[in-house]
C-alpha cells in the first residue's frame, strides 16, 4: 500500500511510522478516488480491506505504550512529601533516646541550712543557722552530672552526681555547743558545709505516646552531710560526718514541642522514719532541652530542694539537719 505525500512535512511524516499521523491513515486509493475524472477498478477481493483495522490496533498498542513510559518517567510527588515528612504515628525520637548523659553547672542559692549537731549521751548541742550565725556562703557553683539510661519507651534508670561545697568565717556573737566542743563567744570560727549527692532511681511510663511521656519514679536520693567548725587558733574543732540514704518515689513528665525541643519536669518526694534515720524530702526539676545536632544537645532548667532530716554521724554524734536551696541549671548533653 503506498500512503499519499504528508502536507505537514518531515514531522507528520515521521508520526505516520509510529502509525500516529493522520496522513498515514488515508490509503492512496482513497485519495486517488477522491480526485474527479478517475476511476478505479473493483479490487478483486476483500483481504486488503482489513489493512486500516491491523494499523488501528497498532497505533492504539503503540500509544498504549508510550503512556506508561510517560507514567513511570513522571517524578512520584506524593512519594517525595513522604519521605521528607515522618509519617504521623512515628515517634519523637527525642523522648526515647536509649542514653542521656549531660554535664553543666548548677548555679545554686537561697540556701537556708539550720544544724543541730549534738553527742549521742548528752543530747547537748545548739540549733545553729549557718548562714547567719557562722557566715556560711548562700550561693554556690558545683559541677552537676545527670544521665539516664532506657530499657525500651516505658522504662529506664535515672541517675545524678553533684557535690555542693560552702565555707565561711564568723566571730561568735554568743557561747554555743556544737558536738563535743563549746565555742566561746568572740571567737573566730572557720565553718564548712558540704553535701555530696548522689541519685538513682527507676522510672516507668504509663502514658509513652507519640510525643508524651508521663511516669512515676522509685529510687534512693543519698547524702553524704559533712559539717565541720574549727577556732581560727586551731585549738578547737569538731566534725560531724553522716548519711542519709533516703528512699524516694516521684512523678515526672516530658512533651515533646517538635522533634528537637522538649519540656520535662521532674519531684521526688518522701517522708520516712527507719531506725536511726527520719526526715523528709523534696526535690523538684524543671528543665528545656535542645538538640541541635545528631547526638549533641544542650539544656537549661531550674531545681529547688528541701530537706529535714535526723541521723547518726561517725564519732557517737547525732544532727538534725535542715536544708533548702534553688538555683539554674545550664548543661551540655549527649546522646544516641
């Protein structure tokens, strides 16, 4: 069959290979007939006339194809949002990390210590302020280290080391008893307060959603209460040194804001009478944290504490230590 010259030129010539040009269509016949004064013969038989239906059947296969080369070579839109943005009930990675570990200073005040530190026979000693009867510093800088580690999204252990560290120097304005020793008034007495502090409790969550977790907590909150006085001549001094590892429950909570900021706050709380040992306690937290990078993150918070507290010391000496302060906390962390 020989196809008729194509007015469109090269292009519709090159669409009538494919079998998509509209010239490539009409048979040469077909147009012959249509031009006045010429007659065809009568074909002989109908075999030639089922040509236009095979090339139909192939333009269709052929345009067909090219529909699904043109689907599969579209860019996949909706598959590139979904990989950029996390699917909704993926977790914020940020409440679960498997470790924490942050190390920063806690800048601490408004420290009101009152200590009463008497001989165990005796029960003989003087109540005493250590701020405003001994001089003893109401603010204090100590290295502070927190870090937690976690089981699976409900459960993980909490730990924190930090060792407040206040001194002071003040002439006694009265006579006073403190353990073993009797301080007469006008003396110059060199005083130190310090507490080393170490925490570890277990947390469980009962509420571990996409980006809430709301826990209760149960641990130790251990002190080690080291006071010592001493006269500026040096010819008297007394120590008391004892601990009180204290058993503690709390409640504590985290939301995430986006995937890297969050909010948590934390208390723990106990009042308890065992053997040697009565007091209560209260130790509150409130912390923001950022994490800009991968495994690296920073973080600011503010933590109050109260103590009251009765316990035996080395050297047959009693105290009944009561003990406040707040302050800000400001610290690195990492974590994976």
């Amino acid at each position: 069959m020989h196809y008729p010259p194509c007015p469109g030129g090269a292009f519709l010539a090159t669409l009538a290979v494919f079998g998509l040009g509209a010239c490539a269509s009409v048979p040469r016949t077909a147009a012959v007939a249509e031009t006045p004064g010429v007659r065809l013969p009568e074909p002989a038989d109908a075999a030639p006339a089922a040509a236009p239906a095979a090339d139909s059947a192939t333009s269709g296969a052929r345009t067909e194809a090219f529909s699904e080369l043109d689907a599969r070579s579209a860019p996949d839109l909706t598959r590139s949002k979904a990989q950029e943005a996390p699917p909704p009930s993926e977790d914020y990675e940020n409440l679960y990390r498997k470790f924490n570990f942050a190390v920063g200073g806690a800048l601490y005040g408004n420290f009101d210590t009152t200590v009463q530190v008497t001989e165990t026979t005796t029960g003989i000693g003087a109540h005493l302020d250590m701020e405003d009867t001994l001089g003893i510093d109401g603010d204090s800088t100590t290295l502070r280290l927190d870090g937690q580690w976690g089981f699976n999204r409900r459960s993980r252990l909490n730990f924190s080391y930090y060792d407040i560290r206040r001194s002071g120097t003040r002439v006694a304005e009265n006579d006073f008893t403190f353990g073993e020793i009797t301080i007469p008034a006008g003396t110059t007495v060199n005083s130190e307060f310090d507490t080393l502090i170490f925490k570890l409790a277990y947390q469980y969550n009962f509420v571990a959603d996409q980006r809430t977790t709301i826990g209760v907590t149960g641990g130790f909150h251990t002190m080690v209460i080291d006071v010592a006085l001493e006269s500026a001549i040096g010819d008297l001094e007394e120590q008391f040194k004892g601990t009180a590892p204290l058993p503690v429950i709390g409640l504590n909570a985290a939301y995430a804001l986006s995937r890297k900021m969050k909010l948590a706050a934390a208390t723990e709380f106990l009042q308890v009478e065992i053997q040697q040992l009565k007091g209560s306690i209260i130790d509150t937290k409130l912390t923001f944290e950022h994490d800009p990078f991968k495994h690296f993150g920073w973080g600011i918070g503010l933590n109050s504490f109260a103590l009251d507290v009765e316990l035996e010391g080395e050297d047959d000496l009693d105290a009944d230590v009561e003990y406040g302060y707040s302050g800000l906390m400001i610290y690195l962390r990492t974590f994976f």
